[in-house]
C-alpha cells in the first residue's frame, strides 16, 4: 500500500475540517477542489456516494481507508512535488472557503478551512497568519492578500 495507516489518519483528519470523525459531502468537496479545479462537484458527489458504502451520507475512516487502499493497489501514489500550484488553483480555493461569497475571507471562514489551509499551505496558526497578511488590517483577506501570503510557500504559475 503507498499509504500506511498513520498517514491515512493524517490525510482523513486533515480532510475532516470539523473533527466530527467522519467525511461531509462538504469536505469532500473543499479537498478535491483545493487540489484540482478540474471535476465538478456532481462527480464530486458521485465519487462521494461510491465512497459511502454505508449509504450514510458520511465517510468514516474504513471507508476511507478502504477505498485508498484499492485505489493504491491499482498504481496510485501519493503526490510528493506540490510547490507548483496554478493561480486558477488558488482562486478556487480562495472561493470555496469564502462561504458567504463576500469576496474576502473572514477569520471565522478562514478558522473552518483551518485543516485545510495549514495542511496545503504548510501554515500552523490561522489567527497569526491572518493577522500578518492583513496587510490594510480590516479584519479580512482580500484575494490579492491570500494569494500574496502564500509567496515562499509555493510557486503561483499562470
């Protein structure tokens, strides 16, 4: 297996964003998309439903792990190089942690997203990274200031 148990649990704990032990469609929705802007969110939600073995509509760890087993016995291995990252990548995340489609993320936003952001950014406290890239201090992250902050963290290409 590419992944061996302890990284599962990372990668499950990182994608459960409210720590409720098991997977959201949501969730689901807000890691694919932080990773590619190239699947819609209907095969996100079919993906999802063929997840969820259980029909529950959450995904607990063994189905997680079951499905990322069989997915890695068919050749696929965890990304190793993600410095590169396209700007239309960074929009689209910029988006779907802005929830309330404001245009600028709030610190509550940015604190739901908080897995999220610290495990693709590499960034440990949310509060003091929105406090530093607040570069006009108005409480919120404007795009240009999201973007901006992740400089040094990964290469933005167009």
């Amino acid at each position: 297996m590419a992944q061996n148990n302890e990284e599962l649990h990372a990668l499950f704990k990182s994608i459960d964003t409210d720590n409720s032990g098991s997977l959201s469609l949501p969730e689901v929705i807000l890691q694919l998309k932080s990773i590619t802007d190239d699947i819609s969110e209907e095969n996100i939600e079919t993906i999802f439903d063929g997840i969820d073995a259980s029909g529950d509509k959450v995904v607990d760890f063994e189905e997680f792990k079951s499905v990322l087993t069989a997915v890695s016995e068919k050749g696929w291995n965890k990304l190793t190089n993600v410095g590169d990252i396209k700007e239309v990548e960074v929009k689209a995340l910029f988006n779907l942690i802005d929830k309330d489609r404001s245009g600028e993320l709030s610190l509550d936003e940015a604190r739901q997203a908080c897995k999220l952001i610290q495990a693709r950014f590499k960034i440990t406290k949310v509060d003091d990274w929105m406090d530093k890239v607040d570069t006009n201090k108005d409480g919120s992250l404007s795009y240009e200031e999201f973007k901006h902050s992740l400089d040094g963290k990964m290469a933005i290409i167009n």
